[in-house]
C-alpha cells in the first residue's frame, strides 16, 4: 500500500544524503500515528533541512513539556518511561491541536518514533499521560540510526532507520518480529511512502523495498530483523 507521507523534511535530510553518497544530484533523486501521516501530502519540492542539537525533556506524571525545532523538519525522539499503567505521547501544534500520537502502551516503554514526517505537520510541544517516570530525547532526523541495506538488521521496539546508500533498484528482504502486539514496517523513498507490513504478533516474509528507499520506520513490541535476500 503505497501513501504520499513522506514530508519535505524526510526527504530533505535522508535524501539529499543518499545522493550525496551515491554521486547524483538532490534532483534525481504507532498506528493511529502512521495512520493520521498517511493522510498527508509530501512536499514535491524538497528543500535542505536544518539541524539542531538535542533536546531532553523528562519528567514525572501528566506533563506538557514544550520545545522548540526547525519547522518544515521531521525529527525523531528516543522515549523510555518507568512505570505501570497507560503511558500516552502526543505530539501537539501551536494551536494545541493534536498532531500524531507517538505512543500507547502500558507500564514501561523505550523506543525511538518519528514525528512531523507529514507536510505542514510542526509541534511545539508533547501531551504526556504516564503513571511513572519518564524521559524525551528530541534529535534531528539526521542522527537516526544507520543501516546499510547489504547486511541483517536486529532491533527491538519502535526504531527509526537511515539506509545508507539508499535502495537502488529492486532490494527485497525477509522481515520477521517475535512479539504479540502489532508490527508495522514503513518505508520512505522520494516518491513517497509505503506500508510494508502491518500484522499482530509473530510475523515472517519476503518483501520488496521500493527503489530509492532511505528510511523504516518500525513498530513492535518484540525482537525483529530485516535481512537482505
């Protein structure tokens, strides 16, 4: 299922780096969360984002820690969260209107989730609902976790990927995940985005990577690999 989710700064980040690294120039180049960017419309024109440095926001309880990115930036943002009961992020606008919700999940919690990926999608500030104690790292998009497509790929939990070089041509691979809640697998390329896999609990198979892929975003509560074929 293909969607055009992929907001201008996706692409500006991880794509002008794959082109950088492949010689050619930037032209030729949590489901209710990635349900809500799938929505979205990606900017046609891509324009290079600017970087920050990071911000940590951590707290106890209900809170509404606000911060400050780049607008027209997509970021990402390492959560962990001690605790028992229900721990709720959502991301929020200047208007205070919801943006994504970035978590839902019960007692303790680590990942790392994308956010503001969709075009004209920009948040000042998180909704925090937890029983517990917990912490917010908020990066660029350009410190996510690098993977190059030659080898296997382990995780556990919600992780955000950079493929470095980026798929070119037809790459598939086996995805797999031992858990018992769902697994979503997102991948990003310039033209848009695509919806992988989207299953519950144990889950292996062969799927294709469109070309010019530079970026997963995966959603799980297991183990899970991705493994060239």
């Amino acid at each position: 299922m293909r969607f055009r989710a992929a907001g201008a700064a996706v692409v500006a980040v991880l794509a002008l780096a794959a082109c950088a690294a492949s010689g050619s120039s930037p032209g030729s180049s949590s489901s209710a969360a990635l349900a809500s960017a799938s929505a979205a419309q990606p900017t046609a024109s891509p324009t290079p984002a600017a970087s920050f440095a990071p911000i940590k926001l951590s707290g106890h309880g209900n809170k509404v820690p606000r911060f400050t990115i780049p607008e027209a930036e997509a970021a990402i943002a390492t959560i962990t969260n001690k605790g028992s009961a229900n721990f709720v992020v959502t991301s929020l606008a200047a208007d205070g209107s919801e943006n994504e919700l970035l978590v839902n999940e019960i007692g303790n919690y680590s990942g790392t989730v994308l956010f503001d990926a969709s075009s004209g999608q920009h948040s000042v500030a998180f909704k925090v609902e937890s029983d517990g104690t917990w912490a917010i790292t908020i990066k660029p998009l350009s410190a996510a976790k690098t993977w190059d497509p030659a080898t296997p790929l382990t995780g556990r939990g919600d992780e955000v990927v950079a493929l470095s070089p980026a798929v070119s041509g037809l790459m598939t691979a086996t995805i797999s995940h031992k858990g018992a809640a769902n697994f979503v697998v997102y991948a990003y390329s310039p033209s848009g985005g695509d919806l992988l896999v989207n299953e519950i609990g144990n889950f292996s198979g062969e799927e294709a990577l469109p070309d010019g892929t530079y970026l997963l975003q995966i959603n799980a509560d297991g183990t899970w690999t991705v493994t060239p074929t």
